[in-house]
C-alpha cells in the first residue's frame, strides 16, 4: 500500500472512530435533570439570602447613623 493509501485508511478509520463515540453520549436522564433543577434552586436562595443580609446591615447601619 502507497503512503497515500495508508493515509487514506488512517483518516477513515478516525473519522469511523469519531462518529462512533458521538453516537454513544450519554443522555441526561430524569435524575440528572432534577439534580440540576436542584443546584439551580440552591443557587438562587443563596442569592436571595445574600441581598437579604445586605438590606439587614445596610438598615443596620442607617440606625447608627
């Protein structure tokens, strides 16, 4: 087989290689969609708590004044 042949072959071969691992990602499952519903909702009580420790020592602060 001449070089060309053999490149030919390798880069066929990748490109099997290539379209064979992208038929096989994984999904997001049930669980997987409700863990990150979860981390979304933690996220933003933080959030929430966060500005509402804020307006508690911003009138804090406005008491002292």
């Amino acid at each position: 087989m001449n070089r060309s042949g053999k490149t030919l072959a390798m880069a066929l071969a990748v490109g099997v290689l290539l379209a064979g691992l992208a038929g096989c990602e994984k999904k997001e499952g049930p669980l997987e969609k409700a863990g990150k519903e979860v981390d979304n909702a933690a996220a933003t009580v933080g959030q929430k708590i966060e500005k509402a420790g804020e307006k508690i020592q911003d009138a804090a602060q406005g008491d002292k004044k």
